[in-house]
C-alpha cells in the first residue's frame, strides 16, 4: 500500500478532518455574529453622542441645503460617495447628508448636500467651521432645534438677554419647567385620577341603589343623599386639583426662548417644549461621555412620545418583561404535564399519534390565526361573560371584555404551548430506559420514578424549551395588535 494512502485512511476514520471544518465553521458563525453585533452597536450608540455643529457655507448660485443655498448648521451625520448618471460629469463624487434640525421651520430634519455645492478650503476639501455658541435643544415636539439663544423671556416679564447670564437662566428655566410638568402630571395621572376612581364607584353604588329602591324611592333615599354629599365633596377636590395643574400648565407656556436659526430667521420657543438643552461644540470630551450616559439612561427609562418616533423604550420594555412572565407562569405547567402524559402514560395509539401531529402542526401555525383566536376567545367570550357575570353594573362600560396584558399574554400562551411540549417529549425520551427500569425494581411508583428520576435528568431540555417559548413569544407583535 503506498504510503499516501496508508496515512488517508489512517486519518480518515478518526475524523480529524471534520473537526477541523466544524471548528473552522463555528469559528466563522461565532465571528459573524460579532460583526454583527458591532455594527448594530455602533450605529446605535452613535445617535447618543454629542456631536459637532459645523456652519455650512454653500457656494454662489446653488439650491442645495434647507434654504435653497442658504447658510446653514448641522452636524454631519453621513458622508458618502455617489455615482454621476450624466454622460459630461461621469464618475463619482461625495455627497454629505447633514442633520439641520428645526423640523418646523425645515419642513425635515435631515438634508442632503453635494461636496462640490460646499465651499472648499486651500486643499479643495469641503470646508466645515465648528459653529460658535450653538445650542441644541431637545424638544417634545418637531424633534432637535439648532441655533443661537438670544434672549429668554419669563412670565414675570423679565428679560435676559446677557450671554453668561442667558446661559445660566437657560439651563435653570429648564430645570423649572420639568419639575412643573412632573408635579402636574403627577396631579393629573395619580391624584385626579384617583378622585375620578372613587367618583366612578360613588356613581355605580347610586345606579345600583335606584334600580334596587326605584327612582322615586331612591330620591329621598338616606343612603342615595349620603353618597351625593360624598360625590360633592370629591368634586370640590377635583376642581381645585384641576385649577392647579392647570396653573402649572400656563406657567410653563409663558416662559419661552428666543432662538437664531443659521439661515437668519428667528423663532421663539415656549420652554414647555423643551426636554434639556446643551451646547455640543463647548463640551470636554468627560463633559460628552457623561452626557452620553444620561441619554442612554434617558432611552432606557422615559416613555416615548412624537408618536414613537422620539423619547424612551421603558413602556415596552416592561410590558414585555410582564407579558413574557405571565406567558411563562401559563404556559410551562401545561406544556409540561401534557408532554409528561403523552409520553410516559398515555397508551401509544392512533390517538396519540394524531395528537402528536397536531401538536407539531399548531407549532407552525402564523401568529396572526391565534391572535384572532385570542380577540374572538378570550376577549369577547371569556372576557365578555365575566363582565356579564361578575361587573353587569359596570356595563356597557368593559372591565374583562377588551384587550389586556392578561389575554395577550393567556393568547401568547396558546401559541408558545406546542413548542414547550414538543421540547419537553424529546427531552423525556432522551432519558435511558435503564434509568426507569432501575427506580421501578427498587419499589418506586411511577409517579416517584418519574419525578426523583426522569424529570431532574430531562431538567435542561425542558428549560430550553421554555427559553425557546419564551423567545417566540416575546418576539411577536401581530396577537398583540389585536388583543
């Protein structure tokens, strides 16, 4: 035999070879899915950091930029190469897309500008000067504003038009204006809402009391007059309550910034409007971090607002961390203990065979069938006859007969539920005969044997099957548009 063929085949049956591509391989995956995640942190992390202004001069005659060729600032946010289609100009050149803010006045936040319609320095490259004492501003409408303070006006009458002391007043008014919006949404979510609750419960108990008594007999009622000195009272409350949120409403709306755009124009700024503010050309890079943090906290924290499009993730993030967990509380015992029955008790039959097959046939049915089940299930026909049962003097006003956490949580259940049992049958047979046989000969029942051995080594494969339920779960949005 020659010798090159000796050492393949003495190679071969070890498999050496295999290892090498399977470990090449994962190697790759593993490394691609770092890249990947680099680069959704990159880009995302990016939009948190303070970046510069720089003043853009445009050239003599051209349309380009928010104006129509007008000066302008913002920061650049992409620079890009982009191919000419005109037979004389052929090639490529670089385009900027810059972000200019000012949505109200812009019509659009960002703005696209050809590198040959900027100025250029001695070298020919674009020419881009940090803009001196720009401010940004955060608001709760129409997104960033660009430009420089020029003077603030507060509901006193008191005008501030000095730059250190403009700058001071700024940051201070700010501060003001978002503990008033703090203190009367806390008036208006917590304790009106709480006057209302009580007043909504006064109101059923006086429904309730007239359909008892009668109308006629329920008028000179103790017990109805008793509740409308109540109702009264709690109405006295709501209307001094309402009059000092509404205060600190009209408050914040008096107070306003004064603010020059870089294309010239000015435009006042209620600071009702205005989250925070920072000068980002003036900022030391400990000054950037730090601001850095604070809005990834922000992001992470705050409710959104400007329909979605701005503000934080915090609602989404706890109602899918309540949603998951209640799906989870639901659908792990019932996955379990079907998949326990199916596969060490019930007889393996036709019956088990087609329930099998049904089970692995709901795992890949769309999302959006169960989430019309769910709507047409648990909302109208269990959530409907609950209200009927238990909250009549409530309607038609509905307690358990509209969407909830609870029903898209029961539906998400539903969906997931295929995926715990398959998960779990596998890992129930995984375990060895052997196992079973031993426990059985040493005088366990088969509920003992089941749970002292089977359950604690099948243990892994069910909790992957609850993560993979849970993953699915967590991950789908068509059931919770409906339910």
């Amino acid at each position: 035999m020659p010798k090159s063929q000796h050492s393949f085949t003495s190679i071969r049956p070890k498999g050496e070879a295999l290892v090498w591509f399977t470990g090449m391989g994962l190697s790759v995956g593993i490394l691609l899915i770092i890249g990947l995640l680099g680069i959704i942190l990159k880009n995302g992390l990016s939009m948190f950091w303070p970046d510069t202004i720089y003043e853009v001069q445009l050239v003599e005659g051209s349309t380009a930029g928010p104006r129509n060729g007008q000066n302008f600032a913002g920061a650049i946010a992409l620079e890009r190469h982009k191919r000419l289609q005109e037979a004389t100009n052929a090639g490529l050149t670089s385009e900027f897309q810059f972000f200019a803010g000012n949505k109200d006045a812009y019509g659009q936040m960002y703005h696209y500008v050809d590198a040959d319609q900027i100025v250029t320095d001695a070298t020919g490259e674009p020419l881009f000067t940090p803009a001196s004492g720009i401010l940004q501003l955060e608001r709760i409408e129409f997104g960033d504003a660009l430009g420089f303070p020029l003077e603030i006006q507060l509901a006193d009458g008191t005008t501030i038009t000095e730059p250190e002391a403009l700058k001071a007043a700024l940051f201070k008014t700010i501060e003001e204006s978002n503990e008033r919006l703090e203190t009367y949404t806390k008036i208006e979510k917590k304790q009106i809402g709480r006057i209302n609750s009580k007043m909504e419960s006064i109101r059923l108990e006086q429904r309730a009391l007239r359909e008892e008594l009668g109308e006629a007999a329920a008028e000179t009622s103790p017990q109805i007059q008793e509740l409308n000195e109540q109702q009264a009272a709690l109405q006295a409350q709501y209307t001094e309550l309402a009059a000092e949120a509404r205060e600190l409403r009209e408050r914040r709306h008096q107070d306003s910034l004064l603010l020059r755009l870089a294309t010239g124009e000015e435009r006042r700024i209620s600071f009702e409007n205005i989250t925070q503010a920072h000068f980002p050309n003036e900022m030391s890079l400990p000054g950037k971090v730090g601001f850095f943090l604070k809005q990834i906290w922000r992001f992470m924290s705050e409710a959104p607002r400007e329909a979605n499009t701005e503000g934080g993730i915090f609602p989404a993030i706890f109602g899918t961390f309540v949603m998951t967990l209640l799906m989870s509380l639901a659908v792990m015992p019932f996955g379990v203990v079907a998949a326990i029955y199916l596969r060490e008790y019930a007889t393996q039959g036709v019956i088990v065979r087609a329930v099998r097959i049904s089970v692995n046939n709901l795992a890949g049915v769309p999302s959006i069938v169960y989430g019309v089940f769910g709507l047409g299930f648990f909302v109208y026909v269990l959530g409907g006859s609950i209200d009927e049962l238990f909250f009549s003097h409530k309607l038609p006003t509905a307690t358990f007969g509209t969407g909830g956490v609870l029903w898209a949580s029961l539906t998400l259940a539903l969906m997931t539920v295929p995926v715990v049992i398959v998960a779990t049958e596998e890992a129930l047979s995984a375990v060895p005969r052997g196992m079973r046989e031993a426990a059985l000969a040493c005088g366990a029942s088969k509920w003992q044997a089941i749970q002292r051995i089977v359950l604690p080594a099948s243990a892994p494969g069910i909790l992957t099957g609850l993560i993979l339920a849970m993953t699915r779960g967590a991950g789908e949005v068509a059931p919770l548009m409906l339910v």
